[in-house]
C-alpha cells in the first residue's frame, strides 16, 4: 500500500509540475500586442504644426497606452505636399493632414479644400457646411470612390489674406505681384493680375528675402507672425479672399482597418480636439496681431473696389459647378448658406 501511495504522490506532483510548465510556457510565450506604427505628415512646417497638429498627436500618443504612436513629419519631410495623396495611397506613408487642394487628391471636389474664394467668412462656417449642410456625406462619397485612401473628417484654420513687400490699397496693385498661395486660390487670383508661386513651404521665407516673391496669399496674420513671414513682409491686406482654410484628415485605408475600434475613436477624438484648439488660436491670434503685433502695417481696399472681387468670385463658383454634378451640389450648399447668413445679419454677416 506504501509503494502505491508513493507512486500517486510522485504522479500528482509530476502532473502539476507538467500543468505548472504549460502554464509558464503559455505565459512566456503567447504572442504580445504588436504596436501600430504609423507615420503622419502634415502640410504644415515645423512652426506653424506646433500649434495645428502637434498638441493633438502628443494626446493621441499618451492616451493610446503604447498600443499605437503615430510618428509626425511636418512639410515635404518625407513627400513633397504635391505627393502627399499618391504616396498615401501606395502606403508609403500612413496618413495625411492637408486640404484636398495642395495634395492633388484625385476627385472632383478637390477644388473646394483650401481657399475656395468667399466660400466661408469665418473659422465657424466650415464645420457648419460639413456638419448641418451636408459636405461630410458629399465628402465621404467623393472619397469612397477612390482606392486607398479614407477620408477621416474636415476642419477649419484661418482666413486668406495678403502680407507684402509693398503696400496695397487697390486692386490694380495686385498685378504682376508674384505670391505664394494654394493651387485654387491662385487661378482665382490671377484673374486680377496676381502671378501664383508654388514652392516647398520651408523655401518662401527666403524667398521673400531674395525678391523671388513679392508677397503671400496663404495664410492670416497669426501664421504670419507665428513661421516668421511677418519678419519677411511689411504690409498686411485686410481684405481677404477667403474666411477659412478648409482642411482634411486621411488615413491609408489598409492602415486605417488595422486600427482597432477604440483608437479609431480616440483619433477621431483628437481630431476635435485639434479642431477645437484652432479655432481659438486663430481667431485670438488674428485680433491680437492686428492691434498689438507691431511688425506689419494694416492696409485695406476700398469696400466698393472689392465688391468686384466677390462678384468675380460667383462667377468663379459657377465655372466650377459646371464642371461636375457633385460640384455643382457644392456651390448650390454654399449659395444657400450664404444667402441666409446675410439675411441672418450680424454677426453671421
């Protein structure tokens, strides 16, 4: 009886050794979470995404608990901007902060990212058209026609006006003035005798230095003041041709359905909350500067001269309808939205 005591003994505890050892192994061995890595780059230089992306990314980052880090790259640091969609697209690169418009993206509604003449006055109109007048759904419909890419959301920036070299005070100033802008922009401009310049986004202080360009048309003044353009330029134009940048989130599509649930939720989230920031930075900044910045002289055009502008404008929206059927659904939202601002009154218009 002795020997079979021993024997279940010695069994019992070789069996909960042999339980003990799977155990471990399943501990030491069971494949970890691998971390999602992506690299994002943005349209922005080094000192003007510090403030539109930069805040958002480090939350993202932080919240994520090592599960993902996005890696940020600012302008033409890996792609130039004009490459951004297609190198996107290829997985080159995971994700993309830009306007439809300077990315080249391959859809018809492009033309409306970025500065699309008086389409907006202010910061707050644009989440407005995505939101409560349908740009979000004619957006995604857009974009899901397109492979490999998945367009994430819409936000807005600043206003679009001129700092110069020299001072403008009416319109016939603006003829041969070569300026930086965005592609849609500057083909509006152009038809009052503005030359558009493209160039890599870090080249155009110096090349305000050099005389290569008399002024640019890119931005408010809190970007003016904030990437060093205000050092560059003497005048800043009051006027301007739009109210606000319309800019965009995009992920490589691949990229983006390898994203669990919780973190596409928490980027989305710091989208907001990048949204958010801008709209009260640039809205403090571009009353602040004005009156307080001390580099730039104000300068404005006669609001009888610039009506012509905005008339030029419709014109320019209905040149643009024509070219699609999803275009044209665009121009007639913001012709609706516009026409009951104005009957709104103050302070919508």
């Amino acid at each position: 009886m002795s020997t079979r005591r021993s024997f279940l003994k010695t069994a019992a505890v070789a069996t909960g050794a042999a339980g003990a050892t799977a155990l471990g192994s399943a501990h030491i061995y069971a494949a970890e979470p691998k971390k999602i890595v992506w690299r994002l780059q943005t349209y922005a230089g080094a000192a003007l995404g510090e403030h539109v992306i930069k805040p958002s990314i480090d939350a993202f980052n932080k919240a994520a608990n090592g599960e993902m880090e996005i890696q940020l790259y600012y302008a033409d640091q890996l792609v130039p901007t004009g490459e951004l969609f297609r190198a996107m697209q290829k997985g080159t690169i995971d994700a993309v902060q830009s306007d439809d418009d300077s990315i080249a993206a391959p859809v018809d509604i492009s033309v409306f990212g970025g500065y699309f003449p008086f389409a907006t006055r202010y910061s707050l109109d644009v989440p407005v058209l995505f939101e409560k007048y349908g740009l979000n759904e004619i957006w995604a419909e857009a974009y899901g026609e397109v492979k490999g890419v998945t367009w994430l959301g819409a936000g807005a920036w600043d206003p679009c006006h001129f700092a110069t070299v020299e001072p403008i005070t009416k319109l016939e100033h603006l003829k041969g003035k070569r300026i930086f802008t965005f592609p849609t922009a500057g083909k509006f401009l152009s038809r009052f005798g503005v030359i558009p310049v493209t160039l890599p986004w870090e080249d155009v202080e110096v090349a305000m230095q050099t005389g290569e360009l008399d002024g640019i048309a890119w931005s408010g003044i809190t970007e003016d003041y904030t990437v060093g353009w205000a050092n560059v330029t003497k005048y800043f134009l009051t006027n301007n041709i739009s109210g606000a940048w319309c800019g965009s989130y995009f992920a490589n599509s691949d990229r983006w359905a390898e994203v669990p649930e919780h973190l596409k939720t928490l980027f989305k989230l710091c989208m907001d909350s990048s949204n958010y920031y801008r709209q009260h930075w640039y809205w403090g900044g571009e009353a602040q500067l004005r009156v307080e910045g001390g580099k730039l002289q104000l300068t404005s055009i006669p609001a009888e001269e610039w009506a012509t502008v905005e008339a030029e404008a419709l014109k320019f929206w209905d040149e643009i309808a024509k070219t699609s059927p999803r275009c044209a659904r665009v121009v007639e939202i913001f012709k609706k939205y516009n026409a009951l601002m104005a009957k709104a009154g103050a302070p919508y218009r």
